[in-house]
C-alpha cells in the first residue's frame, strides 16, 4: 500500500515540487536531485504522515526544509570571497561611479515589467558567489526576515547586511556594464 500511495505522489505531485524547487534553486540539476530527495524522505517517513493536510503541502514542507539544507550546505562550503576588486589597500573605493546614482533613473516600475532587464538581472544575481547570492535570494525574493536569514545560514545578523551590501554593489556593477551601458 506504501508503495503505490508513493507511485501516485510522485506521478501528482512531480511538477509542482519541481516547479517550486526551480524557483528556490537555479540549477536543474539541483532541483532534481533536491526533488528526489524530497520522495526519499516522504518514503522514510511515510508513516508519520497522519493525513491532516493534503500530501502536496507535506511534500513542500519536506521540500522546503532540503532546500534550506542545500544552501546551508553549499554556503559553508564556499570559499572566501575577495573585495579588492571594489576596495584598494587602504580600504577605499576604486571606482567611485558604484556611489553615483543612475543618472536619476525615475523609472524603476518600467524597469521591473521589461523581460530584458529582468533576464539580464537574473544573469547578474546568477554570477555573483553563493555565499553572497543566498541571502540576496532568502531576503529580497523570499522576503524572510535577517533574523530568521542568520539562523538558517548561521551567521551573524551584521554579516548578512555586510553580505547584502556587497551583493548590491555587485548587482549595481553588473547591471551598469550589462544593462545601463547599452542604453
């Protein structure tokens, strides 16, 4: 019985785990693996499912908790990230231009609903490091909490704004040579 309510969990429930697994991972490869996981566990675990909520919303909780424990994962094992490329020695700015605002940009709605622009932010926030990339994710698209961010990563709630600060100066950088250069 285990057995066939699982085959029928992972034909129903496939796309929809895959589907919120794309939104939370970037890589298809990860989300797969993270999915499998996910029916793995279901499986082990099948016997604690009492039936008080529908089997979709015990899978995305399963779902929910592999993929906090991918990123904490893969955000411990990320090397030390460098800041000389915005920084000299004596700790100053290299290039001022990070400061300077768009040229008084007025028009951050138009932006949001352009396709291009929202591509080629998505390939800005894809290129910076994981260690900067989850916490820009868990906040500003997860709209979490820096407390509830710091818990999960197990970092201080002052490295995660350092953290997001630096992730915004990289966006910024990015998008000047990416996006705003072409204008």
């Amino acid at each position: 019985m285990k057995n066939e309510v699982l085959k029928t969990w992972v034909e129903e429930y496939s796309g929809p785990l895959l589907r919120r697994a794309a939104y939370l991972l970037s890589d298809k490869e990860d989300v797969e693996d993270v999915v499998q996981e996910v029916f793995l566990s279901a499986f082990s675990s099948y016997d604690s499912f009492e039936g008080k909520s529908q089997p979709l919303t015990w899978l995305i909780t399963i779902l929910n908790r592999k993929v906090a424990d991918f990123y904490r994962k893969k955000y411990k094992s990320e090397p030390q990230i460098r800041l000389d490329h915005f920084f000299d020695e004596s700790g100053s700015w290299k290039n001022d231009d990070v400061l300077n605002d768009w040229g008084g940009l007025n028009k951050e709605l138009e932006l949001l609903d352009n396709q291009d622009f929202n591509a080629t932010l998505e390939d800005c926030m894809e290129d910076l490091p994981v260690k900067w990339k989850v916490p820009l994710k868990l906040y500003y698209l997860h709209e979490k909490k820096a407390p509830e961010i710091s818990q999960e990563l197990n970092i201080s709630t002052t490295n995660l704004w350092k953290i997001l600060q630096r992730s915004r100066m990289q966006l910024r950088e990015c998008l000047d040579l990416n996006w705003f250069a072409n204008l």
